[in-house]
C-alpha cells in the first residue's frame, strides 16, 4: 500500500532531486534514504545503512516566486523584478519535528532551493539550515536527577551510532 505524505507539486519534486544531487555531488560518503517514518523527507547516514543510524532527518520547503513589474506613465513596461516567496512553515510545525528528531538522537535540517537570475542565466542555490531547540538550563524542569555515573553511561551507551549485534 502506497501512504501519500504531500499533495503532488512539480516544483517539490524538482526541488527535492536538486538537493538530493547536491548532497550527492558535494558529500559523496553520504547515504540518503527516505525519512517518512520519522516525518521528514530524508534521513542522512554518514556510511551504509546496515552499519549506521541515521544522523539527520531532512525536510524539503519550496519556494515560490513571481515576477514584478513596474509600468511607466505611458504603460510602457520599465523594470521586473523577480520576487521569490520564502517557505516559511508554522512554529507548531517546526517545533515538533524539531521534537520528533531530537527524540530519535537525529539533527532537524531543513532545505530549500533558491532560483536566481545571473548574467541572463538561471542558478538554482542549495541552502540548508540546521534546526535546534534551545533549553534554559537554569530552569527547575532541566536539573538532572540520580546518580552522575549512571546518567553519564547511560547516555554514552545511547549517544553510539553504531549498530551492535
């Protein structure tokens, strides 16, 4: 059974190929495997799948953009500006998959693709941003409780990436 996660867009899936070439051609050691389990677009491994976890999980945002143009008194067209539309998800949306990837031990990367026009030529730009939630250590809720000795080994044995058998 086939789950659609998007309503069908042209313009995500073109965005979604640039980035995935992208990470490719400049991380060649880069594994990229589908992230729908954990409500991302991809998940990012930094060697095979069957040695590893996933380190990150990715989410794709399109950008929109429309051409803007200024008339002159005579009507006649004078200058077009291309505006381009940022992506720019709920504070709900990003907080729980910040949440969920924090929760997973992955980092929460988001990544869009901007098109400009160079010397009458189109460049698409990769740009991808790294997602944290910060904790006020200070707070009462973030005093960590027990032992020292027990906390830290229990957090050493969940930190390893590695896959054990």
């Amino acid at each position: 059974a086939l789950v659609q996660l998007r309503n069908p867009s042209p313009s995500y899936d073109t965005d979604a190929s640039l980035i995935f070439q992208h990470l490719h051609q400049h991380s060649p050691h880069l594994h990229v495997a589908c992230g729908a389990l954990f409500g991302c677009d991809f998940l990012l491994y930094d060697g095979k799948r069957d040695e590893r976890h996933s380190f990150a999980g990715m989410r794709i945002y399109s950008t929109t953009s429309h051409n803007n143009s200024d008339n002159d008194s005579s009507g006649e067209e004078k200058t077009t500006t291309t505006i381009t539309k940022f992506p720019i998800p709920s504070a709900y949306d990003m907080a729980g998959f910040v949440r969920t990837m924090n929760t997973a031990r992955k980092i929460a990367l988001v990544a869009t693709v901007v098109r400009e026009r160079i010397n009458d030529g189109k460049v698409a730009r990769v740009v991808i941003v790294d997602l944290a939630l910060e904790k006020i250590l200070t707070a009462q809720t973030h005093i960590r409780k027990g032992t020292t000795e027990k906390r830290k080994s229990e957090e050493e044995k969940a930190s390893g990436l590695a896959k054990t058998k």
